[in-house]
C-alpha cells in the first residue's frame, strides 16, 4: 500500500538525517572503489547536496537507463520548493508552504468515456509497488526555466492497457482534485477549477509519457503533484498535470485549463518548440535552475528521437 504507507509517515518515523547521510557516504565510497552497488538496480546514488529536505518515504525500484538523460540533477531542495501548483497559489514557494494541508490518502481514480472498464479505482489497485522505476528527465516549464528530476512512478500506457479504451477513444483527458478547503488556491478564480489537462490517445501510449508516484527515491512530496502525476516531458510542465483524480476517454479533443484560459498563448500539443514563440516571449532559450546562464531550448525538449514521428506532417506553428 504504497499511498497508505506514504501519507501516515509521522515525524518519529522519518529517516534520521545522519543515517542518510551515512548511507551517502557508504553509497559514494562503494562506487569509487568500483563495488559497483548502483548497478544493482535498488540503489541509486545523487550528488551530494541533493538531499537537503529528505525525509518522505523511501520507495524501492529499478532504473531505467534507457529513458535517463545524464544532465546534472536539480537539487532536492529547488525540485521541492520552486513549484507551480496553483491550486496552493500563484507563487513558487506557495506549494511548498501550502501543499501539506492536501490529504491524500485515500486515493482512487475515476476511469470513464469509450473505455472498456470505466470505474473509480483505488490507487493501491493501479500501481504495482514491484514495479516502480526510475526515470531522469528534464522538465521544461513554459515560462522558460527548467529543471532534471528523477522521477519513480510506471509508464502512463500500462494504466490504459489495463483500462482498455475502445476504438473510439482518441484522446484522454485528465483532472486534478477538487477540494477548495484544502487547496487554498481554489478559493479563487485564477483557472477554471478542476485542472483540466490532455493528450492524444497515441501521445499517452508513447513510452515516453509516465506517470510519477515519486522523486529523488521518495513518494512525491504534495507539492509536486501527490499521490500520483503526469510528467510528459517533451511538452512544456503545464501539461504534466498533478494530483490526478480523473481519466476520460474522448472523440473530441479536450479543451486543458491553459487553453481555455488563453487560447492564443496555450495550445493543446505544447510541445517545447524553440522555433516557435510564446506570443509575449521567445522560447529558443532556457534557463536550468542552478545555473546562472541560459542554454538553447532542444526541439521537444531533447526527446526528438522518441517522438518527432508524433507529429509527421503536422504544421507545429498552427498545431501549438
Ligand atoms: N494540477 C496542476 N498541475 C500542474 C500545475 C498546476 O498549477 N496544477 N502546474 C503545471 C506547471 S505550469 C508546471 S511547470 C509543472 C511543475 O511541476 P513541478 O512543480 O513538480 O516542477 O506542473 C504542472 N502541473
Ligand atoms: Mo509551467
């Protein structure tokens, strides 16, 4: 029961700093001598740092080194505290400082539209514990900062084997929670509450698209999108919807809350796209949290291999 276990940790059982520290530093040694611990697919190792804030609870996994980018990590601190959730308000340190309230626990999901098995499904029942890999991405948010994050969570495209949707179902569309009395940004009007998000039916199969139930080999701090979010990353982090209560299986293409909000600066693909511009800024540069210059913006965000072929023919210019 991963979700049980993650939200009833108390203070008393969290991992006391100095033994992390140890394991670090046990971890560190091991690879210099060249034991080779971190091959064996349980352990991974950070760079030092990282872990400042460590805390939640530890999840096993495997790495996925077919689907990790070897950029510099984000620190721990930075991943955890410069946040866009605007549930728990506009600013980036608003989610961190408003995110704890956020129960999340019990957790289940709605599954409906042209499925085959439409019902509300326990959290437990959708993911395999056994099952959680790791996966570095880099994270891209519109607004022209980035970050590289290791994720633990499963490919989005087991959840809908499992869920099996029907011919007819060309897109999926997700939801966030809504619960404005312990989503404090709620209370106000700033999007058109729930979070609303969406991908093409072939998008969300591309096994590229995951589904994040953790970070830094943690369960997901609340901040980041608990108990379960999407992380689609060749698209800018808006379309990486948090907290997710709802899967809808449509015809029509869905309308996300950034498109009905403005129409002509969010588009329903948003995929990173140097070439083309954000109507109040460029998008041809970026800057990686940490560091003090900016770098050039890679087509699709560097995933370009994995998903070009998404987009053959298609005029990204019209098609935003
Ligand atoms: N429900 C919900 N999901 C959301 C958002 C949000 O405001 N609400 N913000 C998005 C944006 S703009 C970005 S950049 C990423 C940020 O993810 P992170 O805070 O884990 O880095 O989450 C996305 N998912
Ligand atoms: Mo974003």
């Amino acid at each position: 029961m991963l979700i049980k276990k993650s939200v009833s940790i108390r203070s008393s059982e969290i991992t006391p700093r100095d033994i992390y520290e140890q394991r670090r530093k046990f971890l560190k040694t091991s690879i210099h001598a060249g034991i080779g611990l971190a091959t064996s697919g349980l352990l991974t190792t950070y760079s030092p740092g990282v872990f400042a804030g460590y805390g939640l609870k530890r999840l096993k996994h495997t790495k996925n080194s077919r689907f990790t980018v070897d950029d510099e990590l984000t620190k721990y601190k930075d991943v955890t505290t410069y946040n866009n959730f605007y549930e728990f308000g506009t600013s980036k340190s608003s989610p961190a400082a408003n995110a704890g309230k956020l129960t999340t626990e019990p957790w289940s999901i709605r599954v409906e539209g042209h499925v085959e098995k439409p019902a509300s499904y326990h959290l437990e029942d959708l993911i395999n514990e056994n099952a959680l890999e790791e996966r570095i991405y880099r994270l891209r948010c519109v607004e022209r900062w980035s970050m590289v994050i290791p994720w633990l969570g499963f490919p989005l495209a087991e959840l809908i084997k499992k869920v099996k949707p029907t011919s007819k179902a060309k897109y999926v569309e997700f939801s966030t929670l809504y619960r404005p009395d312990e989503m404090k940004g709620q209370r106000r009007s700033v999007l058109d509450w729930p979070y609303v998000e969406g991908l093409r039916i072939d998008e969300a199969m591309n096994p590229l698209a995951f589904l994040a139930v953790g970070l830094y080999g943690e369960v997901l701090p609340n901040q980041n999108g608990a108990p379960i979010r999407l992380v689609v990353p060749w698209k800018y982090g808006f379309k990486s919807i948090k907290s997710i209560v709802k899967l809808r299986f449509t015809e029509q293409q869905p309308v996300s809350s950034w498109t009905r909000a403005a129409p002509n600066e969010y588009g329903f693909y948003s995929n990173v796209n140097p070439e083309v511009d954000h109507p109040r800024w460029s998008q041809s540069r970026e800057r990686r949290i940490g560091d003090f210059f900016k770098r050039k913006t890679l087509m699709f965000n560097g995933y370009a291999d994995e998903v070009a072929h998404l987009y053959k023919g298609m005029d990204l210019k019209k098609y935003f």
